[in-house]
C-alpha cells in the first residue's frame, strides 16, 4: 500500500510556498501554480482552516496532495467516490509520493500494511471515505497520530440532499475534533454562499479563509439553443453525429435517458448510460466502457453521472433538458476539455424543461436548515405534551375523584337543564346528562393544555409553517 519515500521526507521546521513550488515543479512537472491554488497552499501551510472552491479540472487536488509532502504529519483526504480514490492512489504512486488508500474495497493483507504506515507517522497522504474515517480501526489510529491535515473533497456532499449526498458527511465536523486535526482543507467545484455556509458549519471551520475561484474557463464555448419536441430530437442527433467524441449528454429524467440512448444506438452512435434506476452492475459496466483510455463514445446519464470523473479528453457536454441550477450546469459543463483543448458546452432548451425542473424540485428532501427548524419544532412539541401531561396530572391529582366530579357536575347541570325545560321522559333526561357531562370533560382537557391559538403548538406561521409545507407530498 506504500509507496516509494520522498525525497522530502526530511521536512524542515518552517514550509512555505516557495517549497510546495519545488516539489510541484520536479516531481509533478507543474512549472506554475494557479493564484488560486497557490493561495490555498500558503494558507494550509500556514496552519488556516481554508474553504477553496475552484471549478472542475481547476487543480483542487494539488492542494493537498503538495502540503502532504511538506507537512511533518499524515494528510488525510476524504471523498465520496472510491473510483477516484483509486486514480489518484494510482497516480500518487506512480509519481512516488508517499500514500495509502483505506476503503471498504481495499483486502486485509493491504489493509494492515497501510495501517502499520500510518502508525509511523510522518509525510504520507492518506486516501479514504467518510464511512471508514468514522470506523473505529482507522479513528482510533488517527487519535494516536493526529493528522496534520485533513482534506475533504466534494464538500459539497455535506449540504446538498441529491444523488450524491454523504449521511457520513455530517459528522465529519465531529469526528475532526475528535481525532485534533491540526488544519481542515474544504474543496468543491461550486458552492452558492448558502452552501459555503453549511460547510463551513458542518464541518466546525475556525474561521477559515474563503478562496472562491472564478468558473470562467477560456477553452470552453458556450452555446444555447432553442428548440422543442421532435426539432430537439432531431438537433441532437446532429450533433451526436458530427462532434468529435467523447461526450456526454444530460438529461433530466432517467426515461429521457433511455429514450435518447436507444435514439442513439438506432442511428449508430456509440453511446452508454448511467442512471439511478440501473442496477450496481449495469452502472459500473457502462462506466468502465466510457473511461476507457482511448475509447470515444457518448455517455447519456442523469446528474448521477461524473462526480470525481477524471477523463480529460471529453469534447463535449449537451444538456438535452435544462438542468435544476446554474451551480449544477457549471459543474456539468466543466467536465469538458480538462486537457486544456477546446470543448463545446450546448445546451437544448425548452421552456417545458422548466416543468419538469419545478417537478423534480417538489420531491426534493428538505435542505439542512429547514431540517434544523423541523427538529426544534418537534423538541417543542415533545416540551409542549409533558406540560399537558403534567398540568392534567396537578388538576386531577386523584383522577376517579376528578372524573367523579365531572359526573356530578354533569348530573346537577342535568337536573337544572330538566327544570327549566320541563323535560320529563327518561331519554331525554339521559341524553342531557351525557351532553352536561361532555361539556364538563372538555372545559377539563382544555384546562390543562395550552391554547392553539397562543400556545407552543401554534406551528402556522413563520419557519414552522414553511417546514411542514415543505415536508407535505406535492399537491
């Protein structure tokens, strides 16, 4: 699992820029940092919690994989995605850099060769999932040998309830605490303010640094094209024919999917897909065939698809329906021509898209905050029913005794009701008693619990209102 040592194993007391330079420049052939990435590096290095946000192909992962040849202590990196775990261990070990990999699918024997590297302690980049950073095996190691840094990659995942949301991913801020990380490394392509905000909640940022870098890339060519029903077809059909391969095809739905694939393969196109309704296996084979070094044909997936793919070639990026954001379009559109070469981004619009987004938006999971709000609602529903509970408990005391009152409350209200309406006949009398007496155990319920109208109950208006609707099914 380890690979060969640095040459910069002898790590000097104070790193700086100038350092993660060198080793960018003779060991990963890089002669010059983006400003982005180099203020990223500066400020690991300088012992700050940082959130980067750079768009796709930008360079996110030199900014932790330099700080880890340069820092005295192990760089743990999280992400989501085991494929891209496996590249980029790949790659590290080709380039010679210090690294083990720890996931569900690494065997025994490897798994305790990475463990017993860790435990050394010194430079060493670790790859792994938050699902094993929250195991005991590797946790427990990690407390003994706190890692100087800790990168968590698609740092997204922690606020967005989509395909690719991480449930581990919200008690990473914890679990960093835990194991006294020295400096905490946010990365994602796009993140809205809302969304920066929540990482840097969730993930217990000491007031980091925000490096937001511009989505602007030069090599890529925007173009929008209005067309509807069958002329939408046809358009991209044209396309998949005459535009350099490979590519990739957005659709909204995972029918749109299939239809545009089997259009496809009926006009001789090579193509796969990739949805959340195909089987594991179906996925990962029609995956593996599309990143296939060399091999150029059109992938025709949901947003499910290319989160972590690194295949530098793509030429181009259609979205045959209108995505949901223009975050989610600005990450889809730049996984096209990270090799520096041209690239096209096309989009098919429709205005019927919209109707499709509004729908698919409906079923949307609530976001963090508005779960927040849900909870605090429910813990003042719970406060709310032990103060009836108890209230009832003082008002009654002894509650045969209670309940006897009520009964003879009931029969005095019965028997002044019969005076004064000169009611004679036993049913008649019966059905006011059971009415006077009715009266009675309601003035006694509503004694001992707060009032709709004022009390913590009265959940319709203001935050409480806009959960409850959100949680509802569509209408």
């Amino acid at each position: 699992m380890e690979t060969l040592e640095s040459v910069d194993s002898e790590t000097p007391t104070k790193v700086g820029l100038d350092d993660a330079r060198r080793i960018a420049r003779e060991r990963f052939g890089i002669g010059r940092l983006h400003r982005e990435q180099e203020r990223a590096i500066a400020s690991v290095l300088d012992g700050h919690d940082t959130l980067l946000v750079m768009p796709t192909g930008g360079g996110k992962s030199l900014c932790y994989q330099l700080p880890s040849m340069l820092l005295p202590s192990p760089t743990v990196v999280v992400s989501p995605l085991l494929a891209l775990l496996e590249d980029q261990y790949l790659k590290m070990q080709s380039l010679g850099v210090p690294t083990v990999r720890l996931d569900s699918t690494v065997g025994a024997v490897d798994r305790r060769e990475g463990l017993a590297r860790i435990a050394k302690g010194g430079p060493l980049l670790i790859l792994t999932t938050p699902e094993t950073l929250a195991g005991a095996e590797l946790g427990r190691l990690l407390e003994i040998v706190p890692p100087a840094l800790v990168a968590v990659d698609e740092a997204h995942c922690i606020s967005e309830w989509g395909h690719d949301f991480r449930p581990a991913y919200l008690a990473l801020g914890q679990r960093l605490q835990q194991l006294k990380t020295g400096r905490i490394l946010g990365l994602t392509a796009t993140a809205t303010p809302h969304v920066r905000d929540d990482i840097v909640r969730y993930l217990a940022l000491r007031e980091p640094e925000i490096i937001v870098s511009s989505p602007h890339r030069h090599n890529l060519v925007f173009e929008v094209r209005r067309a509807g029903g069958d002329e939408k077809l046809r358009q991209l059909a044209k396309l998949a024919r005459r535009l350099p391969r490979p590519g990739i095809i957005y659709c909204s739905t995972t029918k749109a999917v299939d239809d545009v694939w089997l259009g496809l393969r009926l006009i001789k196109v090579p193509c796969a897909r990739y949805h959340g309704k195909m089987t594991d296996k179906e996925r990962t084979e029609h995956q593996a065939r599309f990143m296939r070094k060399g091999k150029r044909i059109v992938m025709v997936a949901t947003s499910a698809f290319g989160l972590g793919i690194d295949k530098p070639d793509i030429r181009y990026i259609i979205h045959y329906q209108a995505p949901a954001s223009l975050e989610r379009y600005v990450q889809e559109a730049g996984r096209a021509g990270r090799d520096g070469q041209i690239a096209r981004c096309i989009l098919l619009y429709d205005d019927s898209d919209l109707a499709i987004q509004e729908h698919l938006l409906a079923f949307e999971p609530a976001t963090l905050g508005e779960q927040a709000v849900f909870a605090e609602t429910l813990r003042l529903f719970t406060e709310t029913v032990e103060l009836r509970r108890r209230r009832i408990g003082a008002i009654g005391g002894n509650l045969p005794g209670v309940m006897w009152g009520i009964v003879l409350v009931g029969a005095a209200l019965s028997v002044g009701v019969t005076y004064l309406l000169k009611i004679q006949t036993v049913i008649q009398v019966l059905l006011t008693g059971f009415l006077a007496a009715f009266i009675g155990l309601v003035v006694f319920v509503m004694a001992g619990m707060d009032s709709p109208l004022t009390g913590p109950l009265a959940l319709s208006s203001g935050p409480y209102e806009i959960v409850l609707d959100r949680m509802a099914p569509p209408r």
